[in-house]
C-alpha cells in the first residue's frame, strides 16, 4: 500500500515538474524571439520590445479570471485547459510566419500568456497541495529547478536554428539588394519558426492530454471554512500586500529586461550572434546557481528578507558596472543578475501574503497580475533605447525598480502587517 502511495507520489512530481519545465520554456523563449523577429519583420528596438509586452499582459488580464475558472474545473482540469489554450497560441505562429505578419506573432504570444496563466494559477499551489506540508519547500525547489532549466536549455536548442546566420543575413539587407531579394531572404528566415512550433504544439497537446488521464487527482479549489481563514479584514487594510504586487511588478520587469533583452544587448555591443544567442542561457545558468544558494543558506542560515536585501544591493552593483563598463564586461554583468535575481521571487511571495487568511487567493491573484511589470518595464526601455539610440544607457530604468524592492524588503513588507493574525 505504501509502495503505491510512494509511486503516485512519484508520478505526480513528475507530472507536475514537466509543467513546470513547459512553462519556464515558453516563457524564456522570448529572448530568442526577440532578435529572431526584430529581423524577420523589420522592427526597430522599441517595436521588438512588444514581445515581452504581449506575452506577460496576458498575466494581468487572466489572473483573477483564471481563479474563477479553477473553481469550475479544478487544479487538474485546468492543468489540461492551459496547455491547450497555449498550443491555440503557438498554431498561430504558422499563419503569422507564412504571412510574416508581426501582428499574428504578437497575438500568439499574448494566448500563450494566457494559457500559461491559467497553468500557474493551478500548478502553483497544487506543488503544496499534492504532499505533506512539511516538504513543500522541497517540492517548490525541484519545480523551480525544472522551470530554470528549460531557460537554460530554450536559447541553445531553437537559439541555434532561429538565429543562424543572423548576422551575415542582416548584412545582406543593409546591402544593396533588391526588394524581391529582400523579401525572398525573410521570408525564408520565417519558415525556420514554423517546424519548431508545430513540435511545440503536438508535445503541449500531447501532455494535456496525458495530465487529463493521469492519475492526478482533480483538486478543486474550495474555500476554507474554518475560522483560521475566515476574512477578519478587509482587504484593502493589507497594506504590504499591494506593496508586494509592485515589488512583483518591479522584479519581473527587471528579470525579463537582464533574461530576455540581453541577446539584443550584446548584438548592440557587437557580440557575434553566433555567440549571443546564447547569452540567456548563462543569466539562467546564473539564476540556477542562486536558486541553490537559496534552497542552501534559507532559513538555516539567513532568512529570506535578509537574503533579499543582500541580493538587491548587489544587483545595484551589478547594474551600475552594466552602465559603466565597455563591451563583453557590460553584457556579463547582466547576465550575473540572474544569479542575483534569483532569491527576488521566493522571497517577496510569502512576504506578501503572509496573514491574509480568507484573502489569500485574491491576494494570490493580484500577485500574478503584477507579472504584467514584464510587459510594461521592458516597453519603457524599448522606448527609451529608441529615443536615445542607446541601448545600454536605458538600463538606468531597472535602478528604481531595485530601490522599489529593497523599500519592500525592508520596511514595506511591515505596513499594514498584524503578527498576531499569522
């Protein structure tokens, strides 16, 4: 009996773990799409910067109404729901590439977020829910590890087909060359996407379709009745938890800007894309690396608010040596904030819903809306590189976003905080 307990135990780690690694490689996929389509359809700095825009606004439209679809189907079914709706996003990246229409990218990407929204909102909690509580961390630590990893992996594997010869192409279109030749040379780059998405779309039909069958159990999501949970506040008395929802909205920004832009920044630095194209997989490298340094040091040694308050003042290092150095120094300073960033997450979640009782799926739904700051902080840097023509200058923006957090980690996360009620 134990045995089968142990293996259905077994199976839904790993179930809930190759979640973990489809989501964290759609969602790094972004920085390869980025040059790729900043090529493909002819887009300047500040139009390429609508990828990231596209992709994680589907968090702030699909957050509260992904909690109100989990209740109807529960974790399990929603699972499933997700995966489709984003293999509906990446079919329309085929019409999209054969008419190589920015547009129709922009709207796959944006029903991928979608559809990735919905697959966080239910196996997010589910990685607590599915073993005794005292290893929750454990578990959290593996998926972690998981979406990390296909970060890692996503830039060498689709890096080395979408970007190929990147470089020698772009001079041919600065060249002088006709508008059919032009036209025959980007249209060719564009098929290189549609391959890759059909397999990426039968492999998310297909694990829908497994989880479906799976022996998952169909976890509904019901409220708690006891008086622990019971709504003794009104919910906008939390303070803090607004303020953590900024700090979100703040991180994710910056984490998008050092993960998904810093291909295009050592392009601008005149980094080969033969070697570029894999510079998101050293900031995931790097992001795993920390990810460890915190699973090790918390809390046996150091609590996380600690932690988080060393990381940002070192990620405020890091930036500024961005700023100020030259060349392949600049673009490995921000690729060490990964290392850094890594801690910013596990940290101001718990910090943010600790003591909400009642309210702490809604608080839990207004915490992924913040993941919107990666569509609206890399638009402002878009626009900023635009206007100036300086793509390295324009990282001053994630300056207040670190001092925003590190206000958070140290007196935020307090405001409005009543211990008694933990």
């Amino acid at each position: 009996m134990a045995n089968n307990r142990d293996k259905s135990y077994g199976v839904s780690i790993f179930l809930i773990g190759t979640l973990f690694f489809i989501f964290g490689f759609i969602t790094w996929l972004n920085g390869t799409l980025i040059p790729y389509l900043k090529t493909t359809c002819q887009l300047d700095d500040e139009q390429a910067s609508l990828v990231t825009f596209a992709f994680f606004i589907s968090y702030f439209v699909m957050a509260i109404p992904s909690s109100i679809i989990l209740k109807k189907t529960g974790f399990k079914n929603g699972m499933g729901l997700g995966l489709i709706v984003m293999a509906i996003g990446c079919l329309i990246f085929i019409p999209a590439a054969q008419q190589r229409n920015y547009n129709y990218f922009l709207t796959g990407l944006f029903v991928q977020g979608l559809g990735l929204t919905i697959l966080q909102a239910a196996s997010n909690p589910y990685v607590t829910i599915i073993g005794p509580i005292e290893s929750a961390a454990k578990r959290i630590s593996i998926m972690g590890i998981a979406n990390k990893a296909a970060g890692f992996l996503i830039p060498i594997i689709l890096g080395g087909i979408l970007l190929k010869n990147v470089d020698k192409l772009n001079e041919q279109l600065a060249g002088d060359i006709s508008a059919v030749q032009k036209n025959e040379i980007l249209d060719t780059l564009a098929q290189r996407i549609i391959s890759p998405y059909i397999i990426l779309t039968v492999v998310l039909v297909l694990v829908a379709i497994f989880i479906r069958l799976s022996p998952l159990p169909n976890i509904k999501d019901e409220e708690n009745e006891t008086k622990e949970n019971e709504k003794r506040r009104p919910l906008s008395s939390y303070t803090y938890l607004f303020l953590g929802a900024l700090a979100i909205f703040a991180y994710v920004g910056v984490e998008v800007l050092a993960g998904d832009y810093i291909i295009r920044y050592g392009q601008f630095l005149d980094v080969p894309t033969e070697y570029a194209k894999y510079l998101t997989s050293l900031t995931l490298f790097f992001m795993v690396a920390g990810y460890l340094m915190g699973v090790v040091l918390t809390p046996k040694y150091m609590s996380q608010e600690k932690l988080l308050r060393i990381c940002l003042i070192a990620s405020l290092v890091l930036i500024t040596g961005v700023l100020l150095s030259l060349g392949k120094v600049s673009v490995l300073l921000l690729s060490l904030l990964g290392f850094t960033h890594a801690i910013m997450w596990p940290a101001i979640w718990p910090m943010s819903i600790k003591g909400l009782g009642g309210h702490t799926k809604i608080g839990s739904a207004l915490l992924i809306m913040g993941i919107a700051g990666g569509a609206i902080i890399p638009l402002i840097y878009g626009s900023l590189s635009k206007s100036s023509g300086d793509l390295q200058q324009s990282f001053w923006i994630m300056i207040p976003c670190y001092l925003y957090i590190l206000f958070f980690a140290t007196k935020g996360h307090l405001i409005g905080y009543k211990k008694e009620e933990q």
